[in-house]
C-alpha cells in the first residue's frame, strides 16, 4: 500500500494513452528516463526540471520519499507505457518526461576536492557502457565524467537506466576537446593515468598517491594516439592470458577502486 504522503504528492488522471510506439525519446527539449532507479533519482534532484510522469499505480506506490508536485501524471497500464519508450525497454512501470541537466563546466569541478578523480572516456559511444561507468564512478565517489560533445551519446533513458541513479548525482562534463581538456587538468595538479592494454606498468604501479585522471579508450580500438600523448602515464589491468581484454565498464570498475583502495 502507497504511503498517504506519496498518495498526496503524486496525483494523477486515469485513462488510456494514445499514440504509437516511441523512440525513448521525447520531443525536442526534453529527455525520456525509465526505470525505477532512473526515474525515482530524477524526480528526487531539485536540480531537474519535471513535466510529465506516466506510471501504473503499483510502480508509484514503490517510490521512496516525498516526490515533487510540480508536474502532470497519467496512470496507464504497462501496455500503454510500452508505446512510450524503445522497444523491449524495461520500465518497470515508470516513464517521465524532464528537462535536461544543465551544463557543468570543467573549472567547476577542477575548483572541487582534488582528492576525488576525474574519469574521461575517449569516443566510448555506448550508452550502456558509459551508464555502467557513471554508477561505477559515482560508488566510488569521484568527482566527475568527462566526455566529448560530438563523440558520445546524449543524455537519455538508455544512460539513465544502465547509470541506475549515477546521472542525477554526478557531475557530467561535456568539452569540444578531450586534449585540450586533459592540458587543463594537468595544470590542476592531477596525475593523467591512461588504461591501455599495451601498457608495461600495472596500474598498482603507476598508480599515484595524488590527484588522478583516469583515462579510458573507446570499445575495440581503445584510447587515440593523441590522447595517450597527453596522458601522464599508461596503465593496464594484469588480467590472465586467456582473457584479451575487459569491456571498458568493467575496467573502470576495477581502476575507481583501486584508486579508491589507495
């Protein structure tokens, strides 16, 4: 049973939707999330603007603490949800409409705690995988995500579900320029560590006691040429001979860790 604040907080009408079957996109201006985590998260940050919900009841009545009032929300069966977003996507019974996040700028976080690294992704291109290394970061606490504007993908139901929650709590950088970008945070004071598999130290070895960047590669071809040359130093994961590589998700996994466990 829903708590009597949540029956309060979160009113909606009844009734059948209509349209057919969506991209998982919203119009223009808007981002679509899915998901319980990805949902909840999002009507949870006082930094999101929300504008609409649909949602069955039972899925509402999971929802944890006092939700905003600020938005519509239309009861509809599963069915009716499917239409919503991307075909087999698991809503879980929640699907909202919401506003972008506004931009974070590097020097924000730059002028933040040094002691909690910074994680760029060099053209990683698959929602999924840089959903997964969003909650990775964010569990591990660092500082932010930096990405290129034109070389990863866009804010979206995809990330937000795989980022279970991460995207409404850690800061997401966006530059036109990865190099550039990683000059810049030199000049702040950290330590450029690039994960690559042809690397000859460990990252145990190469890992730092100060400031850190972790640098990681795109799927297959890995980190670009330039983008090593402006690491500080290159790192791989000692993984077994019968495994060639990791998918890049689970290496972040491991290298927030290890920077975590220093």
């Amino acid at each position: 049973m829903a708590k009597p604040e949540r029956k309060r907080a979160l009113r909606g009408r009844a009734g059948r939707m209509k349209g057919g079957r969506g991209s998982g996109r919203a119009s223009t201006g808007q981002v679509r999330l899915w998901g319980h985590h990805a949902v909840e998260a999002a009507l949870l940050n006082p930094a999101r603007r929300h504008h609409k919900l649909w949602a069955t009841r039972e899925a509402i009545a999971e929802l944890d603490g006092e939700m905003p009032q600020d938005f519509a929300v239309e009861y509809a069966a599963p069915s009716d949800l499917d239409r919503l977003v991307s075909r087999d996507a698991p809503h879980q019974g929640l699907v909202l409409d919401c506003a972008p996040l506004e931009d974070v700028f590097l020097d924000d976080v730059l002028d933040g705690d040094a002691a909690r690294p910074i994680v760029l992704l060099d053209q990683v291109t698959d929602p999924h995988n840089v959903g997964a290394i969003m909650r990775s970061a964010a569990a591990f606490g660092a500082a932010a995500i930096v990405t290129q504007d034109r070389h990863a993908p866009p804010e979206g139901g995809v990330i937000a579900k795989s980022a279970s929650g991460a995207l409404e709590v850690l800061p997401w950088v966006r530059v036109v320029n990865l190099a550039r970008a990683l000059d810049d945070i030199a000049e702040a004071g950290y330590w450029r560590l690039g994960l690559a598999g042809e690397a000859e130290a460990t990252l145990a070895e190469a890992l730092p006691a100060g400031p850190v960047a972790l640098v990681l590669g795109a799927e297959g071809p890995g980190m670009r040429h330039n983008i090593g040359q402006h690491c500080d130093a290159l790192a791989r994961l000692p993984i077994g001979e019968q495994i060639e590589s990791l998918n890049v998700s689970n290496a972040a996994a491991i290298a927030l860790y290890a920077i975590a466990a220093r």
